[in-house]
C-alpha cells in the first residue's frame, strides 16, 4: 500500500455493480487490508479442518470411555457432518442474504463455544450434540469463506480467484497436519495414565483460533465490496474499496444501483436454471466423490495406518502426521500455482485418476506381508494425499464457488456444501463399520468415489477458473 493519504490518490468513478467487480477483477484494486481478509478467510478454512480432524485419532479412546459400540461410534464421528449440512445450507443463504461479514463473525463463535462443549463433554450425548453445533459452524463457514476468497481476488494471474480459492486445499492440510502435530505434543507432554484424554484436550485446543480471529477482526475484517455493490449500496462498495484496498472510489452522480432479484426458496431454484444447471450437477457429483474418498482415507487414517503398522499408537500418530505434511500439504501448495495455469478441470481430472490407482493398488496390497509391501502401502496413501491435494481437493470448491455470480455464489456454495455434507455422513458413518467388516478389501469400495468423479468430468467439459460469473452471459 502506498504512503500517501488515499484523499490524495486519482478518483475511480464507481457507477454500477459491475465496475466494482471489474475494479477487483482487473487488478487495480490493490493493497489495504485486502489480503488480510483472504487470511483471515483462510483461518476460516483453517478451522473447519482442525475440528473435522480433531476426532479421527481419538475415536478408539472415546468408544473405551464411553463404552459404544462401533455404530455409536460413527453417529458420534459423523455428527459434526450433519450439522454442516444444515450449517450450509442455512449459512450459505445467510451470506448472500445478509452479507459475508455478519457470518464469518456467528460462525466464529460457534467454534469457540463447540470446541469447549465437546472438551467438557460428560457423555457421549453432550458430546454429539457439541459435535453437531461444531459442523453447523464449519458449514456456514466454508460459503463465506470461499465468497470471501473469489471476491477479494482478481480473475487472473498471480493471487487470482483459481488460485486463491485453490488455497483452501493447502490451508485445510496445514490445520490437519497440525492437528496431529498436537495430540503429538499432548503424547509427550501427557502422563502416560492420561493418553486417554488426548482427544478432549485436542479438541479443546480448537477453541483457540478461533478466539485470535475474532480479536483481530475488527481492525482488518470487512464486507466483500461485490456484495454490497451487488445489494443497491455502491456507497458502502465504494467505502470498503476506500478501506480494504486503499482505491479512492467515489459513486459518480449518474450512478444506477440495481439489487439482483432474491426471493428466499427461489434462491436455490436459480441453482438450476438452464444456465447454471449442468455446473451445478458436475461441481455436486465432483464434490460427492472427492469428499467420500477423502473422508475415507483421511479420517480413517489412524485406522488404516494402525491396520498396516500393526504397532502403537505413537506410530500411528507419527506417520499420520507425516502422510499429511509430507503429501498432501505440497500437493495443495502445487495445485494453487497449478490451478491458474492449467486449470481445475485438467488438474481434476489428473487427480482423480492417481486416486484411482493408489486405492486400486491399495486392495491388491491388502495386508502387506513383508516390509516392501507395506513401504508399497504407504507410498500408496501419500499418493492418493498427495492427488487430492492438488486434484480434486484443491479445486473443486473453484466448480462451486466460480460458476456462479455474486448474488448467488454464496445460495451456491451452501447448497453444494450442504450435499456433499451428506456424503460426508454417510462416508463418516459407514467407514467405522465397513472397515471391521471388509479390512482391505474396503479400498475397492473407496475406488468407486474416483472412478464416479471421472465419469462426471469427462461428461462435459467445463472450466470455471478464470470464467468472469458476473459478467452478463445469453442463456444456455
């Protein structure tokens, strides 16, 4: 940002929504508080991820605790999915309803209050409960947070909507990542008689983000000026660019505010209008396999690693963690300078398809019996990280979020969200079971989520990193 007063700088005359979103677009609008908000949006994410993950070790401590049995156990594991199904869809209304801001700050405190809930949980019931406030927060979390990253970004180039909303890949694999880098910390600092409370203490640790985010949202957070311009309001769009982004926008005199049309249930049915209908199939089936496949593998990573190791539990804790830095992490971080060059259909696609193999080797492995076989293993797992990372995991939020015009990015995201949650349950629920049942034999299973998400690709070809959505567009 530059030294001299904002005052001082040329005047941008603002006359419509569309030059507020062609100033974010273009690139001018640089500086402010601007990539703030795109952190702060990330730590969003941050969060989503580290309270998702903070249950999957401690899973087998809290069926000993509280005696479940393993069905108990997945309505356990798979509560906070279905409070993010109502999360998203409700949440993803709210933001277009009554704006981003407003949002990101309610579902701050959900996760502050949740994680505290679930750390003092007495009972399984309270537990659940908790648990299901918490995926009520992630949900209305990831509509904002993914409006927020495509509205302050420019359409391309370096730090561009692809890239930046490719950035949640690397951002959620950090908050995993860390999130065993914590019940790691917690093993050695804990007596060896109190492992058995890794998992409240982990969980609890949630709640501290979560605080440092809304004690520095004041001084940087802001409405997306695409929003309000959006709403009618170029006065506030022109205020925010003024604050966030240092530019001296000023509404000109023959300015003409026009607020898109909005009429509640109608919001969703806008999703699919011929223009929108076929997008918002694909991003749901590619959000469908991705999720299932990903929650399979990387919730039940402590199990599948314990199942192969067949040793204790700081191994499994080790690798975990390691699987996770070592791969997924530097797979998101290549998908973000991926996503603007190549694309989030190629990298898609490409990623898929390393899945598909991994889990198909994976079922051909079974129980490794010797040392090779397990390394085999392994490797095997890193790669199907590694491809969700910088595949399917890094972009397929740019099908939900990019196909659709600011005032219905966020209807779009939360219902989209709120699908794929369900598949998230039912992954989440079932995996428990399926994996005692099946043993390896469950990567087959796995290998249909791949497999569908290249089928709903190669239907048609559709490219939405670098596709100005507001832009008027004739009817398809």
């Amino acid at each position: 940002m530059s030294a001299y007063p904002v005052a001082e700088r040329e005047q941008v005359l603002i006359r419509s929504a569309r030059d507020v979103t062609e100033l974010v677009n273009s690139g001018a609008a640089r500086g402010g508080h601007a990539r703030m908000i795109v952190l702060l949006a990330l730590g969003g994410i941050f969060l989503d991820a580290y309270d998702l993950t903070s249950l999957a070790y401690g899973i087998t401590d809290i069926r000993a605790e509280f005696g479940l049995s393993p069905a108990a156990a997945g309505a356990v594991t798979a509560s906070i999915s279905v409070g993010a199904v109502f999360g998203a869809w409700l949440g993803g209304h709210l933001v277009d309803r009554l704006g981003r801001y407003r949002v990101f700050m309610a579902d701050m405190l959900f996760f502050v209050v949740s994680a505290l809930g679930c750390a003092l949980a007495p009972n399984a019931e309270v537990l659940v409960l908790f648990r299901f406030l918490m995926g009520f927060g992630v949900g209305m979390d990831i509509p904002v947070a993914m409006a927020f990253l495509a509205e302050f970004s420019r359409l391309r180039g370096k730090g561009s909507k692809g890239s930046r909303t490719a950035a949640w890949s690397p951002a959620w694999y950090v908050a995993t990542s860390a999130c065993y880098a914590v019940i790691l910390a917690l093993y050695f600092l804990l007596p060896e008689a109190q492992h058995g409370l890794l998992w409240r203490f982990t969980v609890g640790f949630g709640a501290v983000p979560a605080l440092v985010i809304l004690l520095v949202r004041k001084k940087y957070m802001d409405e997306s000026p695409a929003w309000a311009a959006d709403q009618g309001d170029l006065e506030r769009a022109a205020r925010i660019l003024r604050g966030s982004y240092g530019v001296n926008a000023v509404v000109a005199e023959d300015a003409r505010a026009e607020v898109r049309e909005s009429s509640g249930i109608g919001d969703f049915t806008r999703l699919f209008r011929r223009r929108y209908r076929s997008r918002t199939v694909q991003a749901l089936v590619v959000g469908l396999a991705q999720t299932f496949g990903y929650n399979a593998v990387a919730y039940g990573l402590p199990i599948i690693i314990a199942g192969l190791l067949g040793q204790g539990a700081l191994n499994t804790i080790s690798a975990s963690l390691a699987l996770n830095l070592v791969f997924a992490v530097s797979g998101g971080l290549l998908g973000i300078r991926l996503a603007r060059a190549a694309g989030a259909w190629p990298m898609t696609v490409a990623g898929f398809s390393v899945q598909l193999l991994a889990l198909v080797a994976l079922a051909v492995i079974g129980k490794p019996s010797s040392t090779a076989w397990l390394l085999a293993a392994l490797l095997m797992l890193g790669a199907f990280m590694f491809a969700q990372g910088g595949g399917p995991g890094a972009n397929y939020m740019a099908f939900a979020s990019l196909s659709y015009p600011t005032s219905m990015r966020g209807t779009g995201i939360g219902f989209n969200q709120g699908v794929v949650r369900i598949g998230a349950t039912l992954s989440l629920f079932f995996f428990p079971v399926l994996s005692a049942a099946l043993a390896s034999d469950v990567f087959w299973v796995i290998a249909l989520a791949p497999a569908l998400g290249l089928v709903a690709l190669l239907a048609k070809r559709w490219e939405p990193v670098g596709y100005d959505a507001d832009a008027r567009e004739p009817v398809q």
